[in-house]
C-alpha cells in the first residue's frame, strides 16, 4: 500500500478500511429491500440479464438480486477491494448460487467488453469512486438502452440519520456524499446517460442502543475512520449521551432513514 510521508491518502485508508472490515460487513449493515424489488421490476422481463454490481463489497444487495431474478441473470460482481470479493464468493456458495462472476478492478476501468451489459448497479459506493470517469465507463460497458442504477443516501439525508443527528461532527466529516443536483449535473455532462426517474425510499429504524454502539466501534460506516482515535471515543461517548437525553426506551431507538435511487439510461 502506498504511503505518502508516513501519512495513507485517504484512498489508502479507506481501502485498508474495507479489508478489515470484510469479515464483518455484511452483519454490521442493514439491507435495504426497497431498491431490489424496484430493480428486479425494470429487467424482470427480460430474457436473459447481463448485470455487474460496481463497489459490490461482499455482495448482500447482488445476491438479493439474482434471488428476485433467478438464474436467468449473470451478475458480474465488481470491487477494488480483494478480501471483499473473498467474502462475496464464499456467501454466495454458502447460498448455492454460482450465476456470478467476481472481478477485482476499480470502478474506472473495468475488464469487461464494451456494449456487454443490460444492466448496471452500485449501491452505497459512489461517493468511493471518481464520479465522471465511472458514469463513461458504465456507459462504455452498458448495452444501448441499458440502464445504470445508483443507490445512495445524499449528503442531507445522511445529516438526518441517527448518525448525522447524534454523532458529533459525523454529518460534517462525511464530506464525499452528493446532493442530487451535483449527481444530476454529472448525468448532464456526460453525453450518452440520461436520468429516467429519482426515486426516494424511507426506511423506518428501530434498533437498541447496544447494537448502536456495537455498529460504530466496528465502524460499520468508513466515515468513523475520518476521525481519530481519540476524538472518535469522545464523540461514541458524546453520542450515548446524546441518545439517553434523546429516546426512553433504549431497546427502541427510533429514526427515518432515506435513500435515493437514480435510474439512468444510456442512449448511445
Ligand atoms: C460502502 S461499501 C458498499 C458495499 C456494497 N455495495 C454494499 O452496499 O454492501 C463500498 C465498496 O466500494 C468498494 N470500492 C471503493 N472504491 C472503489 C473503486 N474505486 N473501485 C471499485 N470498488 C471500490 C469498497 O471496497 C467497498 O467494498
């Protein structure tokens, strides 16, 4: 791993981050359905199904799809990340399904042929890559009128999480999410993707403080790795307090998430 001046990039850090948190990540996260079932919807009628999972991780969303679409789809499961795509295999064995293909590439140059594919996914990692160089390389890989979804939460509506609301310093730290007119302007500028719909999902939380507390130590989020060591166990501290103030019920914490899926097609 690179190393500038005994400083990681934050490149580094974030790529250190997932392979530590490997192992973990698929239990520390919550999947949201939502999206699937509106993805599985738009290619459900199609004959066969050529997808690739961009920033896949260890594969919860990927293996949620090939569940609603069946064995009529071939996912090509994408990351730079070496240990999340060890765990990807492993869980999709575990859950008898071979249709996939993991490749470990970044989201910028990705070793699959031009015009390949109907269908295009990221969840959760766009704010990882480089925007404009992936939005050409989807369209490069993508089939004319193939589609590009991307499934993310924007930079206010991570402000309005249990985390962005408690965690001291956490919405503010998290400064590589978007908000939906910077997405919308990258779609603009790039000349084949052209935006469908923007679909808005809420999720109703309800979860005990003690998996909380479990989630950020874990660092279940890579925005808790923008923080120092100390700072981090101050601001954990800060946060219980803040929840003791916030909720009675510790074993039912309570909040809205929201999410936004943008639904691109590529016109060639
Ligand atoms: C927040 S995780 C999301 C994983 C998965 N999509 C999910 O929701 O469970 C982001 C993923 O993007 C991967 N990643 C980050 N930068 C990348 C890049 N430039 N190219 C490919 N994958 C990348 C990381 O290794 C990690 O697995």
């Amino acid at each position: 791993m690179e190393k500038h001046s005994g400083k990681m990039s934050i490149l580094d850090k974030m790529h250190d981050h997932f392979l530590h948190i490997a192992p973990r990540y698929g239990k520390l996260r919550t999947t949201d359905i939502g999206p699937i079932t509106f993805i599985a919807n738009k290619i459900r009628d199609l004959q066969h199904i050529q997808a690739a999972d961009i920033g896949c991780g260890t594969g919860r969303y990927g293996l949620k799809l090939i569940e609603h679409v069946g064995e009529k789809c071939h996912l090509f499961c994408v990351d730079n990340n070496m240990e999340m795509l060890t765990h990807l295999r492993k869980y999709f064995l575990e859950h008898h399904v071979t249709n996939f293909t993991p490749i470990r590439s970044d989201s910028h140059k990705i070793p699959l042929q031009t015009d390949l594919l109907d269908c295009v996914m990221s969840f959760n990692a766009i704010h990882h890559f480089s925007l404009s160089n992936f939005l050409r390389e989807s369209s490069r890989i993508l089939k004319n009128n193939g589609k590009l979804f991307v499934y993310t939460r924007l930079r206010d509506q991570n402000a309005k999480t249990i985390w962005g609301m408690h965690f001291p310093s956490f919405a503010k730290k998290e400064n590589r999410l978007y908000e939906l007119e910077e997405l919308k302007s990258a779609f603009e500028k790039d000349p084949n993707l052209n935006i469908n719909s923007v679909k808005l999902f809420e999720h109703h939380r309800v979860f005990p403080l003690e998996r909380l507390v479990e989630q950020a130590k874990n660092h279940h989020y890579s925005t808790f790795r923008l923080y120092k060591k100390n700072e981090f166990k101050e601001a954990l501290h800060k946060f219980v307090q803040n929840i003791l103030n916030h909720y009675d019920d510790l074993d039912k914490i309570t909040w809205k998430d929201q999410n936004t899926l943008l639904v691109i097609e590529n016109n060639q």
